[in-house]
C-alpha cells in the first residue's frame, strides 16, 4: 500500500503540533522518560503501531515523542474517549481518534475508516491487547484478531511498542516505551492475520521487563496522577 503525504490522514495540524510541543515539555519535567528505538519508525505513513496498554498515558507517550506526521489515529472505545469531560474536548479539539462501539466489534464501519485512514498516509495506532491490564507483570494479554486483520487486509507493516513503568504514576517516575523492528507487511487472510498476530505479541513480549521496583519515600501526586491516567472505573484482566 503505497502513502498519499497530504490530506488529513497525513499532516498534523497546528493544534496538535502546539499541544505535542507542549506536552512533551510537560511530560519531561513530571517523569523521568525513556525512549528506545525512535530509529525504527518509519519516514513515510501507512503503517500500524501496535503496543501493550498499561493506562491512557501510552497512547500521550506515543503521541508526544513519535514523530508529528505522519499522523497517528487510535482506535478506542468510545466511552474511554468522552468521558470524563477533558478527555472529550482533548478528543474533539485535536483528533486523532477512530471512537467505536465495543459492543459493535469489527463493524463495517470501523474497518472502512481503518482503510482509509492507512490508504490515505495515516498511521493506526493500536493497543491489541483489547484492555488493559490490572497490574503490571512484564507481560502481555493475548492480542484480539483485529489488529492481525487489518493488518493482513491492507499489507501494511507493524511497528511494536513496548511500555514500562506507566501503570502507576506519580512525580519522578521512571516510565520506558521502546519502539521496535518493524515486521514485514503481508497481504492475505486468516491465516496472515494470525500470522502477524502471533509475531507482534512475541516482539512486544520480547521488549518489556519486569515490574519496575516501587522505591522507598514519598511517591508525589501518585493517587492523582494514576487516576488521571486510568481506564473507565471496572476490572481489569492479568496476564497469565
């Protein structure tokens, strides 16, 4: 599939170029921060972004120290999006987001906007794991076959990503996201899609480490910071 560079699927726009620069500023001075293989990413659009969900700052993390353009679309549940209310003006205000249905699953819809948006130079940012979870173990959920059809239905190749430390948060925290090797984009069916499935999960698996050793001493705005950052209020799977 080769990358239109123009459109909206492309070029960021200058609210979010202002956001991204600020954020990432903001994000510098409340964590300590680590970025690994930014080298991988590729230059041009047309490409999914796959990595495991620990909490909402994984998707600001990606957002903020991947590159502007081209742009990344995630794929939520549309509860996690609009509620609560800041979340909803940040969605509206800067875009970036394919709300669905979870009770829809792959609908029509969805899979049609997931063409467009990679046809048209976009990137699909996406956590397969389909949840996040509970606590962090170092491992992963197994992945939904959403991410592995689209995927195979468009060709395009995926980029793991790899998250530590974003669980819970507070001042200072070590927080780590890891970009890998691209894998290979390949075109086909069932067979592909559990193909590129199954390779994703063992390179993100491959890049996590185990849970980060909590220090002794004060952990500075750690309740607010974890629920700012924390999926609708249920409970949350462990991995096995």
């Amino acid at each position: 599939m080769s990358a239109v560079h123009s459109g909206k699927f492309y070029k960021a726009s200058l609210p979010f170029k202002a956001l991204r620069f600020f954020g990432r500023i903001l994000f510098r001075l409340m964590f300590r921060i680590k970025v690994e293989g930014r080298h991988n990413l590729p230059h041009e659009g047309g490409y999914i972004i796959a990595g495991n969900h620990l909490s909402w700052i994984d998707s600001f993390l990606i957002l903020a120290f991947c590159p502007s353009e081209p742009r990344i679309f995630f794929i939520a549940a549309r509860e996690e999006v609009y509620f609560p209310r800041w979340r909803r003006i940040f969605t509206e205000k800067v875009g970036g987001v394919i709300a669905i249905d979870r009770d829809k699953g792959l609908s029509r819809e969805l899979i049609e906007k997931v063409r467009e948006t990679l046809e048209g130079g976009g990137v699909l940012g996406i956590f397969p794991e389909g949840d996040v979870s509970a606590i962090e173990t170092g491992r992963i959920l197994p992945l939904k076959r959403g991410m592995g059809m689209f995927a195979g239905m468009s060709g395009v190749p995926i980029v793991p990503v790899g998250f530590s430390g974003t669980k819970e948060l507070w001042l200072g925290k070590r927080l780590r996201m890891t970009i890998g090797v691209p894998i290979p984009g390949e075109k086909g069916g069932k067979d592909i899609t559990n193909k590129q499935t199954e390779i994703t999960a063992k390179a993100i698996a491959a890049m996590l480490t185990p849970p980060p050793h909590i220090p002794d001493g004060p952990k500075i705005l750690r309740k607010f910071l974890t629920e700012l950052f924390t999926q609708e209020v249920k409970e949350h799977p462990i991995p096995d």
